[in-house]
C-alpha cells in the first residue's frame, strides 16, 4: 500500500524536492516562486490586447476615410480612455488625429 502525498526516499531524507516540483514555479531574481501559467496568460493577453488596438486603429482609419468623422471621434476617445486610464500606457496618435479634418 502506498501513501498519496507522503515523500518517501532521498527527497524526504534530505528535505529537497524533487526535480519536477519546481519546473513549474521556477525561482525569480528575488528567490520567489512563481507560476510560469501566469506568466504565459499575462503574455496571451497582452498579445490580444495589441491585436485589439491595431483592429481598432483599423477601425478609426477606415471610418474616418469614408468621412464618418462624428464615430471616429468617439472610437479615438473610448481608444484613448481604454489606453492612459485602464491599461496605464500613454497615448498614441490614432489614424484620424494624423489627418486633418
């Protein structure tokens, strides 16, 4: 009968781990652990988030190409709000504040 959760052999005689229990938590430059599937989410969402702004700049350039100016104004400012206020990063030019209209 063997015990579930209960270390047996050199691991537990010399009080290390096991080679495996740490690949997933690696150590950071501070000697905390940290998970490696956080990091990867914080890398997937950040990768959706670019791709969202480049569809909205998109957006706002095309609308402001077939001279819908009042949506584009509204699009560049909620771009805008999204970018300084919720995602802590500075402003950047969008398509219709490159033209002058």
């Amino acid at each position: 009968m063997r015990l579930t959760g209960v270390r047996t052999g050199r691991h537990a005689r010399h009080g290390t781990s096991p080679p495996y229990v740490g690949a997933r938590f690696p150590k950071d430059e501070d000697g905390n652990r940290r998970n490696v599937a956080d990091d990867e989410d914080a890398a997937r969402y950040r990768t959706a988030t670019e791709d969202l702004f480049e569809q909205l700049d998109w957006c706002i350039g095309y609308l402001n190409g077939i001279r819908k100016s009042e949506i584009t104004k509204v699009l560049a400012k909620n771009r805008s709000y999204i970018r300084s206020e919720i995602l802590n990063q500075p402003e950047e030019p969008v398509p219709s504040q490159a033209t002058s209209e």
